[in-house]
C-alpha cells in the first residue's frame, strides 16, 4: 500500500466504548511500535452518533497510518449480548473500513492472540499487557487493556503471516499442477 520497505499492521480491538488500535511496523529483530491508543465515543450519545464517530475516526486512522493490513479481533464468544451487538457493530465498521481502504483484512480470535503473543489461549489481560511491552520494547504496559489488545493482534498477524504466506503459495502451486 505504501514505499515502506517493511509490512505496517493495524490492530484494532473493536468496542464502541473503547475500540482498542496499534499501528505496527514489521522492523528487524523487533516489531516498531507507531502509534497505541483508544478511540473513545460520547456514552451518552445516540448509537448512530457514536457509530458515526468510530467511522470517522477509524477512517483517519488508516489515511493517516496507510496500513498494509488490518488484523481485527473476532467477535467470538461474549456472555452479555449488548456488549456483544456493540463490539459486532465496532467491528463491522473496522471491516469494512479496512477493506474500503486497499487493506489486507484478517480476523483472530482472543484465545488465537493469547496463543501467539503469550504462548498460552488462557493468558489474562495482565500477562498479554506485559507480552505486548516486551515484545515492543515499551517502557510500561499499555493502557487501557484495549490499547494492549490491538498491539497483540497486530503482533499476532505479524507472527503468523509468514506461514500464511507459505500456505497461500503452497495451495497456488497446488492449483497450478
């Protein structure tokens, strides 16, 4: 998408409260952080309102970031079913933003990140905060848990988009006999 000699990720932990973002670049021996932060929407504003913000803002996020792919957490399991119609439309809305965009757009699953950035499905906020501060070399965890969130996903497709690459290429050459 950009001249960048190396793969720029946007990680987005979608919520309308709170929707988590990271913009990560694919540096040698370790990954760069560029940005880590939350965009926040008004509670007690009307949900168009806020779904309209979060559109807006993602969208300033990818023109000023230009990421080559955005990686956005799958909307999986959630016990309480508002929070989980919010984060769904948080999500859609990162989706089809990305997409809009030219980007490169993967899902994963919370226990898919956890996996990956901390070796363990099961690991609690706390240890994939710490996970995202090693592995970005920054000074303190993150916060809010959101923001850390988005680091790990975008951490997460750069660990694995090597082997997706490989599969891709694999399955092409397959086709190709």
């Amino acid at each position: 998408m950009t001249d960048r000699s190396v793969m720029r990720v946007l990680g987005i932990d979608p919520g309308l409260t709170r929707c988590g973002y990271a913009v990560v670049d694919a540096d040698r021996p370790q990954p760069t952080p560029v940005a880590i932060g939350v965009i926040a929407t008004p509670v007690d504003a009307d949900l168009p309102e806020r779904l309209a913000r979060l559109k807006i803002d993602i969208t300033a996020l990818l023109e000023e970031y230009r990421p080559d792919v955005v990686a956005v957490e799958r909307v999986f399991f959630q016990v309480n079913v508002r929070t989980a119609m919010s984060v769904g439309q948080a999500s859609g809305i990162a989706l089809s933003e990305a997409w809009a965009a030219g980007c490169e757009v993967v899902q994963y699953t919370p226990n898919e990140v956890k996996q990956t950035v901390t070796g363990h499905g099961g690991a609690d906020k706390a240890q994939v905060g710490r996970m995202v501060q090693m592995r970005l070399g920054l000074p303190n965890v993150p916060k809010p848990a959101d923001a850390a969130d988005a680091a790990a996903l975008a951490l997460c497709h750069l660990a694995v988009a090597p082997t997706r690459v490989a599969v891709a290429r694999a399955s092409a050459a397959r086709g190709n006999r």
